[in-house]
C-alpha cells in the first residue's frame, strides 16, 4: 500500500477565498464576540420580579446553553412560563405582554404544592426560587 504524500493545491484557491471573505464580512469573529459579550453583559441584570413569559423562556434558554441552569432545574422555569386560555388553549408567549412576578409566582406555587402534598413540586419550586434569587444578586 503506498500512501499519497503529494499536496493538493485542488481546493487551496477556495480556502483563501473564503477566508478573505470573512475578513470582510460584518459577522466576523471579533464582531460576534463584541454582540455576545455585550449580551451576556445585559443579561446579568435580571429582575424576575418584572418579566414577561417570553423574557423569562429566553432568560432560562440563555441559562441552559451557557451551562448555568439544568434541564431538570428548568422544568419548574418553563412551567412558570405556560398559560391557557378560559378556552383551554395555550396563550402565545411572544404576543403577550403582560408583566409577572416570578418569585412571587414559585413562591405561591411551592405553597398551592405543599397544601396539595406535591412535595417533588414544592422541591423544585424552591430551587427555581433560590436560582432566581441568587441572579439578583
């Protein structure tokens, strides 16, 4: 078996054509990591006391990708974030506007748990709490 020590210069004229391409582009590496960093910034600030659902389905999604937030501990974050209609069907989060205390929202749902004996529920709603709480800090 012989193996192919050759270069092959085939594809080179593309590769450096792509790469000035990006140097020009807007969405650069030192843009995008301008942008990220400028939202991550922003993102720090969080006043759970005042979101919408779709602030806080974002915050949470936002958590979860940077590795800040589990899924399991999610679940009681995307629960808070689900509402239905007197009709029974779910209200689109990205047409509603109406402002929600979250902390106060887990809170009275740890207590609705506790009074229903859902202890798993009241669990992971203190812990939704306690995350919420160490974020304004």
């Amino acid at each position: 078996m012989k193996i192919n020590t050759e270069n092959n210069y085939l594809y080179n004229n593309q590769y450096t054509q792509k790469s000035s391409n990006l140097s020009n582009n807007e969405s650069s590496f030192s843009s995008v990591l301008a942008a990220t960093t400028a939202e991550s910034s922003t993102n720090d600030q969080v006043d759970f006391t005042n979101m919408s659902r779709q602030e806080m389905f974002d915050w949470m999604n936002n958590q979860i990708r940077n590795g800040k937030l589990s899924l399991d501990d999610s679940s009681a974050f995307l629960g808070m974030t689900m509402k239905v209609s007197v009709s029974g069907h779910p209200v689109d989060m990205s047409t509603d506007a109406t402002r929600i205390n979250f902390i106060e929202k887990a809170r009275l749902g740890a207590e609705n748990a506790l009074s229903s004996n859902d202890l798993d529920l009241a669990k992971r709603l203190q812990i939704a709490i306690e995350i919420m709480n160490r974020q304004k800090n």
